[in-house]
C-alpha cells in the first residue's frame, strides 16, 4: 500500500480512483502530482486557470437555464433519436480508478463527442491524455455503446473551435490505461515520480520556486 498521503485520491466501489485532470498533469511532469497532492505544496493559480474556472462557470450557467435534467441512461437512450448535449459530466471508472467532470458530451445516434476546452489552439500529447481519460471514463459508464464510436474533441476555450478531434481507438484506450498503471504505481510507492529534465517546461511550471528539480 501507498506510504504517502494523497489529496484528490478517494476509494470509489472500493477502488482507489484519481482525477482525471492528472493525466495531463503526468504527461507535462509528473513530479507536480508529488509536489502538490503528496508534498502539499499551495502555489497560485495562474491566470490561466483562473480565467478557464470563470469561462467553465459562465458556460455551465448559461447551460442550465434551459437544461432539462435527466440521468446518464436516460440520456444513453434518448440519444438513439436525436442528439442531446450534456456539460459538466460526472464520470467515475472504478475498473481503472479514475473520475472527473467532462466539459461537455455530444451524445448523437452515431457517434459520442467527448469534448475538453483549452486555451490556445495546440493539441498537446498532456491534452491528449487528458481527453482520452474521460474517454476511458465514459466507455466504461456507458457499458453498451449500441455500435456508436466515440470521439475525443479539444475547443479553444471560449469559442465553439474544435481544434483537434479524432477517434478514440482500442490504439488510444490501451495507450491511456498504461499511463493510468503507471500513476497508481506511483501512488502506491510501487515506482518513483519522475520530472520533466526541460528546462522549458521548469520555466512555465507554477510549481517552480518550490521544486527541489527545477531546471533553470
């Protein structure tokens, strides 16, 4: 078992599950998953992440007013005839251990949108991870996918610009439950956190005035 003490770890259906958002975390440097959820080290947020909080609110605001609730299922079926869109999605994979909130999914008769916003307009490989996470996650929810493929989308945040899509391949699900392998391990002490070794990375890492390997 894990020696450390680990926030945003829960035990969901008796499974160890982190958020998702740590694969893209992993993926830029995984040593910021030590720093701050075992280390416990608080920095800032940049102004990045809080002007993407306020565009996620205002998004999910305007989303609700004329939301019609319905459960998971419901929207499963539903979606067989006509496209429902939902935002702020709850997903939990107890196979894999991982759980977080979508921004928004394109359910339609053909196909599963699974869609992240980011700012800027570059598919990054921690992005990637990222989307392909709640991808994973929404599979495993949704059981019986009625033939229906799913696709991993990134929009520029903010705007309606899908700016990377593609379709998440057995390729792509094997791919992301190795890198989720890898972050248990890491969480249970069983493999041993590694940094980025760039420079250029160190140097747009919130986390840098208290690394112990940071690369000036």
């Amino acid at each position: 078992m894990s020696h450390y003490v680990i926030s945003e770890v829960h035990y969901i259906e008796n499974r160890l599950s982190f958020p998702i958002n740590w694969l893209q975390k992993q993926e830029f440097c995984e040593y910021q998953i030590f720093l701050e959820n075992i280390k416990g080290i608080t920095v800032k947020p940049t102004k990045a992440m809080i002007d993407g909080k306020q565009e996620h609110e205002k998004l999910y605001s305007d989303f609700a007013k004329e939301a019609v609730p319905a459960t998971f299922d419901e929207m499963l079926n539903e979606s067989k005839k006509v496209e429902v869109l939902s935002r702020e999605l709850w997903v939990a994979d107890t196979k894999h251990g991982i759980h977080g909130l979508i921004d928004e999914v394109l359910f339609t008769p053909k196909e599963f949108i699974v869609i992240d916003d980011k700012p800027g307009r570059k598919a990054y490989l921690s992005n990637i991870h990222q989307v392909h996470g709640y991808c994973l996650a929404f599979k495993d929810m949704a059981g019986n996918l009625d033939g229906r493929q799913i696709v991993a989308a990134l929009r520029e945040r903010g705007t309606n610009n899908l700016y990377w899509q593609a379709p998440f391949s057995n390729t792509d699900e094997e791919s992301i439950v190795e890198v989720i392998r890898h972050i248990h391990a890491l969480m249970l002490g069983c493999e041993e956190f590694n940094s980025s070794g760039s420079p250029n990375k160190c140097r747009g890492c919130r986390f840098m005035i208290a690394c112990d390997r940071a690369m000036r």
